[in-house]
C-alpha cells in the first residue's frame, strides 16, 4: 500500500525528503518512524493529511505522513 | 542608588531625572510602557502629534544575571492603528539602560522648527544635539554611532521611513554585532520621527549597576531558569538549531500558512524558502554565515542566525520566519535571496518587514505587480519607498490604506495592523488573538501556536473552535507579564511544560525587588495591562465592533482543509469576560 512520506529538518540527514513507496498494509506513524530509525521521543509533530495524527492512527493507502523533529519559533 | 524616570521634552529641549512614582514602582518593559501611554498619552490625540509621547522601558529583570533578559519595549499611541501600542525587541541597550538606572525614557512634545535631532544618554545626563544625519538608513547611523562614541554604546534609530513618519517605520536597536534588530510593529518609528529625532545614543559607562535584595537567592533562581531553558527540547534544541523558520514547512504541511494574500494555507513554492534550505545555504556558503545568533548578550538560546550571500559576506541577519513568509509565501516569492536582500533593505530603511510584505501581497492581489515578482519588490523598495515618491508613500502607509486607494476587498487587517503567517481559518486560535489583541492583528500577543501546531503546552485542534478562546486569553495574560519582564517570549516554550521555570521567574522578580510576589500576582500583572490596554483603545473610540476580522475570512474557505472563520461575535467578545 502507498504511503507518502515527507520528513523535515534535522530528520532528512542520511534519508530522504520526501517518498512514495509500498509499505506493508496496517502500518502507523510509530512503525513507519521505526522503520525509518527515527526515536519516537525526537518526533515533536505528526500530521496525516495535513492533521494531526496520534501515533498509533491505521494509516490508510494514499494517506500522506509529515514527521517533524521537536521545533518552535514565532 | 534609586531607579529614575528620564523625560525629554521636545517642545523646550530640557530633559530631567525624574523620581519613579510609586504606582510604577513594580512595572517594567510592557506594563511601565501602557501604564505611562494610559496615565500621560489623550486617547484621542493625534499619533504625530505632540500630545503623544513615546516611552522606552527595559524590562524588570533587564541588566541582572536572569538569561533572556535583554529586551527593550516601545510604547505610545500608534499611527498605523489609532490603538496603544508596545513592540520589544533585543539589542543591546535594555540591558544598558537598567544598569544605569533608568526605570524609563519619556519622549514629549516636538519640536516648533522641522529640524532633527540626537539625544545623548549617560547615567546622570541627557543632551539633545543637532544632527546632521537627515536620510540615512540605520546601518550608517549605527555605524557612525559607534565610531564616535566607542563602539560599546547603545543605539536606537530610526531610517528614512521613520523620518518620513509612515505608518509601517519601526525602530531599529543596535545589536551585540553592530547590526540592528527592530521595535517592528505598529509604527513607532513615525512618532520618533515625529518628534524630530534621529537617534538615541545610550553610554552606559560609570553606571552604577543592578542591585539585588537578595543576591544570592537571585543567583540560584537564575540557574534554575536557565537549567530548564536549556533542557526543554524546544529551547534547547529546535529553536538554536533550525531557527524560528523551520516554521515555514511546518505551516505549510499544517495548511495554515497565507499564500498569495491568504488565498491559500500551502505555498508551492515552500522548499525554496524553508528553515531547512536556509540551513543549508548558511553551512554550504560559511563565510561569516552563523546558524546560531543571539539578538542580546545573555541569551542562551539564540533562535537567530546571519545568512551569508554567495561570497559568505553578511547578507541578513535576524531574518525571521516572519519575515520570509511575509514576503515569500504570502507574495507568491520562492527565492530565498532576494528575499534576503529586501530584508536587509527593510533594516535599513526601518520598516516593519511584516507590514510590507502583506501590503505588497495586497500591490500584488491590486495589479501594482504580479505575485513572484522579487525585482519588482525589490525595485519598489529602492526606487519607490527609500525616496518617499507617491507609491513608496502608499506602500509604506500599509496594508490597509494601499488596500482602500485600490478599491481592494481582501486586505488582511486587524485595527488596521496586517495578520501576519498564520491563516485563522486554519489556526483558528490565532484568529482569536488577532481579533481581540489591544494592538491590532499581533502574532506574539498570544501565541497559540504553541498549542495549535507545536504541542507545547498542551494541544488544541487548530481547525476546531473548542477551547481557542479560553487558550488565547490564558497566552495574552501570561504574555503581557512575561513582556514586562524583559524576559524574551520564547522563554514560553519551558514555561508552558516546565513548572519551576515559572517558579523562578517569580522567585528571581523577588529577589531582585524584595518583593514576595505569587504565581498569582503574576497573572494579576497580565491581567491589568491587558485591562489598561483596552480601557485606552475604549477612549480612543474602539468597541468590540472593531474585534473583528476581515469579512472575506468567514465568506472564502481556504484550501487545502477548505475551512472558514466561523466564530460569531459573541464567541469573540467572550474573550473580555475575566
Ligand atoms: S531566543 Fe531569539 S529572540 Fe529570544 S533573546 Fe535569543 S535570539 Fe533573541
């Protein structure tokens, strides 16, 4: 199943910026983040869609992931 | 020796060390700032007239050892939108001016011939002189400052802009590096040029220096305050190493960032003007690029970065999220360059970087230019506004009276103040603060954001009204005491998840004052100057009709999450009811 997923800042050293690949069916943003070695603890933001997302959400095919690492500003 | 108020009287030319009454006694920064504009400034009287006043203040804890503490407020009636106003910013001369002692700079009257000037400051002395710096953008004077009188001096100047009173001039303040960081919105620049002068010089030698009632309890409650900025993931680590604007990407994935005069919440153009390709830029060009800056000495955050040109000479410096998506995304602009180079412009010519980059997405919407036109912002600047012509004259007066010579229907004001990078459609509790803040549409005033997009703080759905109101208020209450502080707001970051931090703030104004202050009397200080804010803009003729946002907000939905502004009037104005 297709899942896009774009990582930001300091998440795209040594990955990528964005990807569309198949990911096995019953994946979330805990297990993609796993999957990708990045430490639930650093992940400060989720969205699915542009949303909110709770880490253990079913993500769905075509759904797009957004993980930010802990970040603010003003 | 005790604190003293400084007033400066325009109309005379005499200047005097005055006593603090004892009803400001424990005011500072913001509060000192509204309390003088309420207690001295007639509602109604004309912003460049000479019954305003424009009154400096560092905050209560600038000049101590406190980290963070270095930010110096601006007060007055403001010209661009008729309420009362306060800007802070960095720099170096807060943390001068509490050292010397002085509580407070007044600024009065104006002077009967147009002629301009320079007030000198030491710690027992204040002389105005004759300059002849008419025209100058504030890198020459800052530079011409610090040549004649050492380069330690403090400055605080106004550009082209200011002298030519527009509505959008801001103040410029000298920063540790000789560069200048601004008092930004609101137009504060346009009183001081009202009132004939070109600079302040601030000398702080002989100054006699902070004294603490309690020294030593100061100094343990500073180390827990400065523990807890550095150990909050936030402030510890997002902010020095990616800077406020990695903000642009996440805006943009959160659809709530304002594209091409808000008619959308994500911007195409996102990557080329991102946190993380600025970050890039900065390590790829080196030079004396920095990805960690901070705005004043003893900041131990250091949001701020310089960003380097192609050769790796200084290009901009304290170049803000704000500012790249106010004349990036919202002007359809991906170059983050030319974007650089307005920026440092904008410095020079003590401009609000937000006020124009909305106006000229307003230029854009109008036909002026086209969006993703940088020459043409870039020519507009140069040849339009720096030599004051008819549209530089427009340009600079704001979004909202570019927008009424126009005949434009979608201007993004508040009061007359442009809503700066988060569309309310989308961050709905930002909304709430733009409609209700004393100062016009004012992102700091109560960052919701923090909650909305950050998750600092707790969460709050962004695209639902629940709990956005009562979120506002409890920001703009607790950002009203930290502005009288001196303390800079991102200190909210720990404090919002961290208890002690808070703690300390209090235990440190205790120390510092021999006061024996609460949590509570905190709050209660919040509280007042957002009373005393809104019971000034009442005189000056403001109702709850005017805590309102455009109309095209609650008519057009925005993409991609294709909400509206659907708060009713009487969900706004229970903001009021504390
Ligand atoms: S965190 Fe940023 S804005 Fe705050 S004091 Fe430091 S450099 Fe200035």
């Amino acid at each position: 199943m297709e899942i896009g997923v774009r990582l930001f800042a300091g998440f795209r050293k040594e990955r990528f910026r964005e990807s569309a690949m198949a990911w096995e069916a019953g994946m979330t943003p805990r297990s993609i983040a796993g999957l990708l070695k990045i430490p639930m603890e650093e992940v400060g933001i989720i969205f699915v869609n542009g949303r909110h997302a709770d880490p253990d959400l079913p993500l769905l095919a075509g759904d797009v992931l957004s993980l930010f690492p802990v970040v603010g500003g003003g | 020796m005790s604190d003293r108020i400084l007033r400066i009287d325009m109309t005379s030319g005499s200047t005097v060390f005055e006593p603090v009454p004892e009803a400001w006694a424990g005011l500072g920064g913001r509060g000192l700032t509204s309390a003088i504009v309420a207690a001295e400034v007639p509602p109604t009287c004309h912003p460049l007239g000479k019954n305003n006043k424009l009154v400096f203040a560092p905050g209560l804890l600038s000049g101590t050892r406190a980290a963070n503490s270095g930010r110096l407020s601006a007060g007055a009636k403001s010209p661009l939108t008729g309420t009362i106003k306060e800007s802070n910013a960095g720099g170096t001369s807060a943390r001068m001016l509490a050292l010397m002692g002085i509580k407070a700079i007044i600024i009065e009257g104006m002077p009967e011939e147009k002629k301009l000037f320079g007030i000198h400051v030491t710690h027992d002395s204040a002389r105005i002189v004759e300059t002849d710096m008419a025209g100058a953008g504030n890198f020459s004077v800052v530079e011409k400052l610090s040549g004649e009188e050492g380069g330690k001096a403090g400055v605080i100047s106004i550009g082209p802009a200011g002298e030519m009173a527009m509505p959008s001039a801001n103040i410029s303040v000298k920063d540790p590096q000789g560069r200048v960081r601004s008092l930004g919105r609101g137009g504060l620049g346009a009183v001081m040029g009202s009132k004939g002068i070109k600079y302040l010089s601030i000398d702080p030698s002989d100054a006699p220096g902070i004294s603490y009632a309690d020294e030593n309890a100061f100094k343990e409650a500073s180390k827990v305050f400065a523990k807890a900025l550095t150990e909050h993931p936030v402030s510890g680590e997002g902010l020095p190493t990616y800077g406020t604007n990695v903000l642009l990407n996440v805006l943009h994935e959160a659809g709530g960032l304002p594209t091409r005069n808000f008619r959308t919440g994500s911007f195409d153009g996102h990557e080329g003007i991102s946190g993380e390709t600025m970050h890039a830029r900065i390590e790829e060009r080196g030079g004396e690029g920095r990805v960690r800056h901070s705005c004043h000495p003893g900041c131990v955050i250091q949001c701020s970065q310089v960003y380097p040109d192609k050769n790796g000479k200084v290009k901009a410096s304290g170049f803000e999220y704000e500012s790249v998506w106010a004349m990036g995304a919202n002007c359809g602009i991906d170059d983050l360059d030319a974007l650089a180079e307005a920026d440092h412009m904008l410095d020079d010519i003590g401009m609000d970087t937000i006020e124009f980059g909305v106006t000229m997405g307003v230029a854009m919407e109008a036909g002026i230019l086209s969006f993703g036109d940088a020459s043409g912002m870039l020519r507009i600047l140069k040849e339009e506004v720096t030599k004051g012509s008819p549209l530089g004259r427009l340009v600079g007066a704001g979004a909202e009276c570019l927008g009424k010579a126009y005949g434009m229907r979608r201007v993004p004001t508040v009061k007359g103040q442009s809503i700066p990078a988060y569309d309310p459609r989308s961050v709905k509790g930002m909304g709430i603060t733009y409609a209700t803040s004393t100062m016009g549409a004012d992102h700091t005033a109560g960052y919701t954001v923090t909650s909305n997009i950050l998750n600092v703080g707790g969460m709050v759905d962004p695209l639902k009204k629940e709990g956005q109101v009562e979120l506002s208020r409890n920001l703009q209450i607790a950002t009203a005491a930290i502005d009288s502080t001196g303390l800079c707001l991102f200190v909210a970051f720990p404090v919002l998840d961290i208890p002690e931090s808070f703690n300390a703030i209090v235990d440190m104004l205790n120390a510092r004052f021999g006061l024996s202050l609460t949590g509570d009397d905190v709050s209660a200080l919040g509280t007042s100057i957002l009373k005393t804010e809104r019971e000034f803009n009442r005189k000056a003729g403001f109702t709850e009709a005017a805590d309102r946002l455009p109309e095209f907000f609650s008519e057009e939905t925005l993409p991609p999450h294709n909400t509206i502004w659907d708060f009713s009037d009487a969900e706004v104005d229970a903001f009021w009811e504390f």
